[in-house]
C-alpha cells in the first residue's frame, strides 16, 4: 500500500515498516534488505493474481463469454494494489541484477501458468499455437499499459471501455 499510495521513491524501509506497524528490525529479520522485500512484494503480489484466475471455469462458456470474463479477471488482477506495487517495483528496480534474476524468473513461472490458463479456456479454438500466443501478447501488453497508465495517472477514471475494446480485440 505505501508505494501504491506514496510512489516508489517515497517508500524506504522506514517508512514501509511504519505503515505495516512493525518495525525495521523486524522486517530485515524476516526478509534481509530492502531488495529482498520488494522481491516478495513482487512474488506475492503476481501469485495472488494467478491464484484468483486459477478459479475461473474452464472453456464451457460461449467464446465472446469467455473472453469477457478472462479479460475482466486479469484486469482486476492488474489493477489490485498488490500489483500495481509489484509493476512499479519492477519498473524502479530493473537495473538491480540479482532482483532482476530474482523476480524475472518468478515472473517467467508466471507466464507459464497464465499460458495454461489461456490454454484450458480456449481449448476447443481452432487455431494455431503462434495464433494463440500473438493473442495473448495483445491482451498482456495491452493490460501492462493500462496498468502503468493507472500508476503514472492518479484518479484514472473509468477504464471499461478499454476493457471492452480489448476483449473485442482478442476474439
């Protein structure tokens, strides 16, 4: 919530410690450096995300159905504040090697489970897996930029006509 409401820069240990009520000590024991908690802000904030897609029903619906409730999910996933600290995190820390490493990786494992997500809910599309994979990278590269938009733009007002757009888009 602190870099979500503060921006990345105003959030040292301190200060994220103040704002969970615990002190700095108690952080650094639990997690080492600042590094090392941002990396688990990252990894629990995209598993969360993951975690709620995860029970969404599988490929039963009507397509356009699908679609809709896909795009919507991951969307939300998106725009929790949990992730949007995670994408921030990511964007500040990027020349950091070892959290780069880190968090690419856990990332990556990500990635591949949205992919069999994707794949379960589209199963029965008749296409071809670069077809599948472009629509992915449409519906993914849109949502990061909405996201960011979100982040760089306090007060980012209704975003469903995006949303709506893109599951148009990805059908």
């Amino acid at each position: 919530v602190c870099i979500v409401e503060e921006g990345f820069l105003a959030s040292n240990l301190s200060r994220i410690a103040d704002r969970a009520g615990v002190t700095t000590g108690a952080i650094q024991h639990q997690f080492g450096d600042k590094s090392s908690l941002l990396a688990e802000v990252v990894e629990r904030g995209f598993a969360a995300m993951v975690g709620g897609l995860a029970r969404l029903p599988g490929g039963s619906q009507p397509l356009a159905e699908r679609v809709t409730t896909l795009v919507t999910a991951i969307w939300q996933g998106y725009d929790a504040a949990n992730t949007r600290a995670s994408l921030e995190i990511l964007l500040a820390m990027r020349s950091d090697k070892a959290f780069h490493e880190r968090c690419f990786r856990f990332v990556a494992g990500m990635a591949e489970q949205i992919d069999r997500l994707w794949m379960g809910t589209f199963w029965d599309i008749e296409c071809s897996r670069g077809s599948h994979v472009e629509a992915q990278r449409l519906l993914f590269t849109s949502l990061n930029g909405l996201a960011l938009e979100r982040i760089l733009v306090p007060g980012l007002s209704d975003t469903d006509p995006e949303i709506a757009r893109l599951c148009r888009s990805v059908l």
